[in-house]
C-alpha cells in the first residue's frame, strides 16, 4: 500500500507539474499573438492628429509633414501669392468652393486658410491619387508657362492647381486639393487632424 501511495504522490505532482508548464507555454505562445492583434504605437500615432511647428516656415516656402500617412502641404504665402489667387478665378474649375465640400467652413474663404497666409492642404491629387509637384513661383522659372501664377502640377497627367489647392479648368482632376480639419494650438503651432471645434477627422 506504501509503494501505491508513494507511486500516486509521483503521479499527482507529475501531472500538476506537466500542467503547469502546459499553462505556461501556452501563455507564452498566446502573449505575443494577443500582442500582435494590438495596434501599435507607430499605427496609433498614424490616425493620430500631429502637432507641427510653422514658426521657421519663410515667405514663399513649403514645408511637407505627414498626417495618416498623407503629406499635408503649409505653404507661407507672400503678400504677392495672396493677391494672385483672385486674379485667375476665371480659370479655376471651382473658384469659390461649390462643388464639393473639400475643405471645413472655417476655410471656406478667398484663401483656403484659417490664417490668410498659412496654406494647410493634402497633398493628393484629385484625380488618381498622385502626388503633385510643388511650382510655387510664376512665370517660366519653374519650367511652367509665362502665365504660370505659381502652384501646383501633378506630372502624372497634368492636372494643375493654384496657391490655394484649386483646380485649373481642363484638367483631368476633378475637384479642389482638399484642406484637413486643423486648428492652430498657438501662433507657432498648428494640429493637423483637429478641427475648430475640437473635432477629429
């Protein structure tokens, strides 16, 4: 009866034991798959509004961050490039933003913007899902016509797009560059992905 005994003690701790490393293997195996289900910090920060700052951005300059993981343009717009946008309007395809609604209310104005100078778009086209070239001065300097008023040009297939992301009459893009929901958290700091009113895209 002693051996029986002695030989079920052996058992039962063999079993437990046998179990208990079955649990933890088990829990080996299932921490790193559950892991990998969970969004990482890189994807979060993906869908996530980014804060930039624009206080080093000069006249005439364009700056290039990344919001989703699509480029979103801010341009400083001179005194010269402002007073350009209301000269080409019989040019553009949707000149006073009517067709669709490709940009929030508060930018639905002469310049696009919250901050006349500040130009804040995607920089996608419309069309096809290119990204355009940035031609920001006028005239032929750029390689464009002697008409050029400064903007943008997707050599894909040609569509052009003024200093406000506003799409040129004949080209094959459709509507206007759109303007992500943004707010500016200070003069130097702009949120890309917040609007106004506190809302996330």
């Amino acid at each position: 009866m002693a051996n029986q005994d002695v030989d079920q003690s052996k058992r039962r701790f063999l079993i437990a034991a046998t179990t208990a490393m079955g649990g933890v293997a088990t829990a080996a195996v299932a921490v790193p798959f559950v892991m990998s289900m969970l969004p990482s910090e890189r994807a979060k920060a993906a869908g996530a509004p980014v804060e930039v700052d624009v206080s080093k951005i000069e006249p005439g300059m364009m700056v290039t961050f990344e919001w989703r993981g699509k480029p979103v343009w801010v341009v400083n717009r001179t005194k010269e490039m402002l007073e350009g946008l209301t000269k080409i309007e019989d040019k553009l395809s949707d000149p006073k933003l009517e067709v669709v609604s490709q940009q929030p209310e508060y930018t639905k104005n002469a310049s696009r913007s919250i901050k006349p100078e500040l130009m804040v778009v995607v920089g996608i086209c419309t069309h096809l899902g290119c990204s355009p070239t940035p031609k920001l001065k006028a005239g032929i300097e750029e390689g464009m016509a002697a008409d050029w008023p400064g903007g943008f040009f997707c050599p894909c297939h040609g569509s052009k797009f003024d200093l406000a992301g506003r799409v040129f009459k004949g080209s094959p893009a459709p509507i206007n560059l759109q303007v992500p929901p943004h707010k500016y958290v200070t003069d130097a700091r702009l949120l890309i992905g917040v609007g106004q009113d506190g809302k996330e895209a």
